[in-house]
C-alpha cells in the first residue's frame, strides 16, 4: 500500500516556538488529527547538512555534507532519487540548496528557477534563491506544483522563520510572529491536502539562538518540531521519531521497497511497517 506524501521543512524554526505560535497546527493537534513529536536535530545544526540529513537518512559527519558552503551534488540515496527508481513523480518548492544536491550544481537562476525535466531527481521544480522570499508566494508555488504535475512526493521548504532569526534573534516577536505567518499560509493548504488523502509532514532542519545564528548543541538550536498528519502514521504518542528516520518513513508511505532506510516501526500504521 502506498500514498502520496507533503513534506515540509520549516527552516530554522525550533520546538517551542512552534508549539506556542503554530495555532492552527496546534488546533489539528487537539482535534486528534495531528500528533506533535520533539525531534533533536544532526550536527552540525546548519541548513545544507540538515537538508541532506533530512532527505537521505545520513549523518552530516558520514555524508560530507558538514557546513553550508559544501556546494555539490549528493552521493547519497535521497527520497528524491529512490523516488525515482521506483518511478514516482517529485517535486520540490524550496531554497535553492536542494536544486544544487539534488539535481544540478551550482544554480542558475535563469536555468533552475522553474525546473521541468523527467530526468531529474527533482523532476519539477520552482526554487527561490533569496531568504526573504515570501512565505505565502513559496506556499502557493507547491500548490502550484501539485496541481499541475500531481506528485508522489512533495517537498516545501520555506525560509521566512530563519531569515527572521537571523536578523532578530531566537526570542524575539519577529521571530515568533514569522512562525505565525507561517502557520497562517499553512492554514490555507493543509485542509485541502488531507481530505485529498496525502501524508503530511510538517518538520525544521534546526533550531536559532540568541545570537541571530546555529550551528551548535544548544538546545534551542537543537530541537525542532515534528508534526505528523495522515492515516498512514500510528499517531503514537511514545514513539520516538528522530530526525533521520524521516527519509526511511517517507520512502516506507511512498511504497518504495527495498530502501534500507531505518524508520520505527512504532511510528507509521502496521501497513506501512512491514519488513525492509
């Protein structure tokens, strides 16, 4: 059995913001439609090793990938290209940084900014290439991208909380108030993706600190959220997901065998657990 999935990475956003700022998210929770896990993020806590980390279940420290000017295709397996093998359909409204692991390096705004090639990993894609790009425009290219292309896995990352942290800090209202926006353009599409029947993820690549930054142990740099919704999830409170078992749960909705992805097996309904 298999569905189709939306994953979205929240950039920067870290656990008790999105807990405390996150209404609508929070609301599904009460309504037992979303369950809410406390995810400790990979080191180090920086946003193209955590992509990586996220996408294909490695290690920073084991994948290369270890700081945000490694600027290289990955060697890895990623949703993306096991996807693929098993010819599903992807996609990927996100920051520029998956274009260049994914599919090709280094962007060019003018060639990669709208991607539509059957070869690709990311088979269609729409990347942005400044932080301050709108949440709510990056929102509405995936939903853009469903519509059009009807993929079997989905990517949306948007990078309005860590530009915000960036320039306010972890505790600030900026920052708070970005987690809100964020929430609100959420609001507007998860409604519709659910009764669709997709599986949702809802995720960040690492947290932000006081000092407009991350990259280290600090808890508030270290833990994120990890909001599931979707029948195909156990909606087990004492599971305990980390962060790159999410590549293995992805490719395990997706129906891909043969992944050797780990993933707990407490996390997904038993249909989707069944033997790698």
């Amino acid at each position: 059995m298999s569905k189709k999935v939306i994953l979205i990475v929240l950039d920067g956003l870290e656990y008790s913001a999105g807990e405390q700022c996150m209404g609508f998210l929070q609301a599904l929770r009460e309504q037992n439609k979303a369950t809410l896990y406390k995810l400790q993020c990979e080191l180090p806590s920086m946003s193209r090793p955590l992509y990586e980390a996220i996408l294909t279940g490695v290690a920073p420290v084991n994948s290369g990938i270890v700081h945000n000017a490694v600027t290289r295709l990955s060697n890895q397996e990623s949703i993306f290209s096991l996807a693929r093998s098993a010819n599903l359909t992807t996609a990927a409204a996100a920051y520029h940084w998956f274009s260049e692991l994914y599919n090709r390096t280094p962007f060019q705004a003018k060639r990669d900014r709208y991607t539509m090639d059957s070869e690709l990993a990311i088979q269609y894609g729409s990347f942005y290439h400044q932080d301050h790009y709108p949440d709510d425009h990056l929102f509405a290219d995936a939903e853009a991208l469903r519509r059009h292309h009807d993929p079997d896995f989905l990517l949306i990352h948007p990078m309005n909380i860590d530009d915000a942290g960036h320039k306010a800090g972890w505790d600030s209202s900026k920052y708070r108030n970005t987690t809100r926006h964020a929430d609100m353009a959420l609001s507007e599409y998860l409604p519709d993706w659910l009764a669709e029947g997709y599986q949702v993820l809802v995720t960040a690549d690492h947290g932000m600190n006081n000092d407009f930054s991350h990259g280290g142990t600090l808890t508030e740099e270290r833990m994120v959220p990890l909001y599931v919704l979707g029948d195909g999830f156990s909606h087990d409170p004492d599971a305990q997901p980390q962060q790159l078992d999410i590549c293995g749960a992805v490719c395990q909705l997706l129906g891909i065998k043969g992944h050797n992805k780990p993933y707990p097996k407490d996390f997904l309904e038993t249909h989707f657990t069944g033997a790698l």
